[in-house]
C-alpha cells in the first residue's frame, strides 16, 4: 500500500478581554501567527514465502518520509501589532524544515511442527515523529530538537490448540516472550496549566512474558484466562542534566492478570449465561511533577471481582419480524474495592497551596450497575 498524509494549522490568537482589548489588527498583547505543516509518506512491501506446508516466512518493508515545515508569519499576518509591539511576538524562531526518509524492516515466522503445536517468531522496526507543534509546542520558543522516535522489538512463543481432545475441549493455550527497545525519544515537560516547563530525553526498554489460555472444560462451561509479566525501565532519562537512568517507566504495571468463566444453562426455553471475572493491575511507578522525571515511587496494585448474567430470548412466531431478544446485566467492582487507578507527585501547581510534592490521585469507580436490552430483527 502506498499512504499520504497531509496535517496542517495555523496557530494565531490575541487577546480581546482588558486590559488588552486587542484586536485582528492590533492585538496589543501577546500574539504569534505560526504555520506548522506535516506530510507524511509511506509505502509498505509484504510477502509470504512456504518452504515447506507448515512453515511460512513473511517479510515486509515500508519505507517511510516525514516532512515538518514552520513559518513564523507574525510580522506580515499582524503587521500593525508587530510595528507597535514586535517584542509581543512569540513565534521568535526563524522557518524550520526537516524531512527524515527511514526503512522499517520486519519478518514473521510460524512454524507447526504437529497439527496442535505452532512456534513463532517476529522483528520488526518502525519510527515515529515527536510530538509538536500548538501551543506551548516545540517549534513557538526553543530551538528544534527534531529527531525520529524508534523502535526496534522481537517477541516469540508457542501456541497449542486441542479440539475434541480428551479432556481438553476446544483448548488454546499461547505463551510468548517480547522485547521493545523505544529509543531517540523527547519528552515534553508542562506545568498543570499546559505551559511548557523543560524537556527530557529518554531511551526506554520493556521486556516481559504473555500467557493466555481459554478452554471449553465442560460443554456449558468456558474458561479463560491471561497475565503479562513486564519490565519497563529507562535504559537513560535525562532532564536538566540530571540523568534518572534505571528507574521504571512511569504508569506502566509489572503485571496484569485476568481470569474468569462463563457458563451456560437452559431456562425455560431461554439460554441464561452468568460470567465471573476478576481483574488485577499490578504495582506501577509514579511520575514526578517536581523533577519532570519517573520516581522511584510506586502506586499501589489493585483488583477488582465482576459479574455478569446475559439471556437470550427467542421471539419467532411470537412477535412480527423479530428473532431474539437479548438481555444483559454487569455488575463492575462487585465487592465495592477503593483503589486509585492513576497517581502521580503535583509540582504544587494543580491545587496550589503547600501542595508540591504530595501525591494526587484518581479514584478508581465504586461498584458500578448496568444493563442492555437488544433486539434482533
């Protein structure tokens, strides 16, 4: 496939309220009129290559060209305001161009040694721009540091899947391990009001082990279940000239788990399906506000238990053109457990006062009721 995209916005605002009272013309107080376009081009490759009937190789190619252009257009847009105020300007940086051209290479391999046993293997390579550009964004008052994002990451495991075997009905089992190496990244630093404070650079690394498993034990009743086990540190971060290198990434889990059933059973000629699940997050690190850096803090790891119940209820022949009607009731933290799902360390600036340093959080829902009727024509 061949892609081309275009974004582009112009960024001009005075300010109209007193004791400014600015205008189109004159806009009196701060102003900037910035022209920020981005065109990115991309073609991608892909073949699928058997050497034999139970392997298959497939590499791919895309060839990616980013190009950024800045124009400060205050001077001409705003000349009057520029004549009487040229030091209200804040588009201060002169035109900026940039244009990247990057090969992303990748390959997959799948490989079934026996009918229920597969082994895979995959790399691959991709880049992204940084974020810029709006307000208080990278090209309005620092000097460009532009530079592509990249990541680089390989995963492999094994998949076993039964069907009809003894004991084991319908059953999927996948195990896989994965690395990501996220490098070149910029990180943009803002206060609790959206202004630019500082900027970080980092080059993360996030490796781990995924299990999943789902398997029909009885012809009415299913379990499934998943966990992820990770590792996310900052192989370097550096903010102010102090390097934070070793510390976690910032709300990222070590671990996650899921597990649940489903069962299914007969209700005067309805099919009522109760489920079960529970949900566990586990321990992650906190960003720092006050140094513009992850902490060596944790917030805590919660979970919470759920319930749901669907029915089904044929309709034919008792109401026109209607098939089925289905009823669904959820029951989201069931035993009401107060937990955070989000915390970080305030600079101060959020709720003011002798905040600095203290950790804010969002509350994670309270027991939560819900349900759905559809109807299928």
């Amino acid at each position: 496939f061949f892609l081309n995209s275009n974004y582009n916005t112009r960024n001009a605002f005075y300010n109209t309220n007193a004791p400014y009272f600015g205008s189109r013309l004159v806009p009196n107080a701060h102003c900037r009129s910035d022209y920020f376009d981005q065109t990115d081009l991309a073609a991608f490759f892909q073949d699928r290559i058997s050497p034999m009937a139970t392997l298959h190789i497939t590499p791919g190619v895309r060839v990616i060209n980013y190009q950024t252009r800045y124009t400060p257009a205050g001077q001409s847009d705003f000349a009057e305001a520029y004549a009487m105020y040229p030091q209200n300007d804040q588009g201060v940086l002169p035109a900026a161009n940039t244009s990247f051209t990057q090969v992303e290479p990748s390959v997959d391999f799948n490989w079934r040694p026996i009918p229920w046993l597969a082994v895979f293997a995959n790399y691959a390579q991709a880049y992204k721009e940084p974020q810029v550009g709006g307000g208080g964004g990278l090209y309005q008052k620092k000097a460009p540091i532009y530079n592509l994002e990249r990541s680089a990451d390989y995963n492999a495991g094994v998949k076993i899947h039964f069907d009809h075997a003894a004991f084991l009905h319908h059953f999927l089992f996948t195990a896989s391990f994965y690395h990501l190496h996220y490098s070149n990244q910029y990180i943009p630093l803002y206060d609790s009001n959206g202004n630019y404070i500082g900027d970080a650079n980092g080059d993360s690394i996030y490796q781990g082990v995924n299990l999943a498993l789902d398997d029909e034990i009885l012809y009415n009743l299913d379990l499934f279940m998943n966990a992820n086990f990770e590792k996310a540190v900052f192989a370097h971060y550096v903010t102010s000239g102090i390097s934070y290198d070793g510390l976690r990434v910032s709300n990222v889990p070590n671990k996650t788990f899921n597990i649940g059933v489903t069962y299914r059973m007969p209700l005067a000629g309805t099919v009522l399906q109760p489920r079960l699940w529970y949900q566990y997050v586990g321990a992650q690190g906190m960003f720092n506000n006050n140094t513009g850096a992850p902490s060596a803090e944790k917030m805590p790891a919660y979970g919470t238990l759920n319930l749901g119940v669907d029915e089904k209820i044929p309709t034919v022949g008792m109401v026109p053109f209607l098939r089925h009607v289905d009823l669904s009731l959820n029951i989201l933290n069931l035993t009401n457990n107060h937990y955070n799902e989000f915390q970080y360390i305030s600079s101060g600036g959020l709720l003011g006062g002798d905040t600095a340093g203290q950790v804010l959080a969002l509350p994670g829902a309270p027991i939560t009721v819900y349900g759905s009727i559809s109807a299928h024509f």
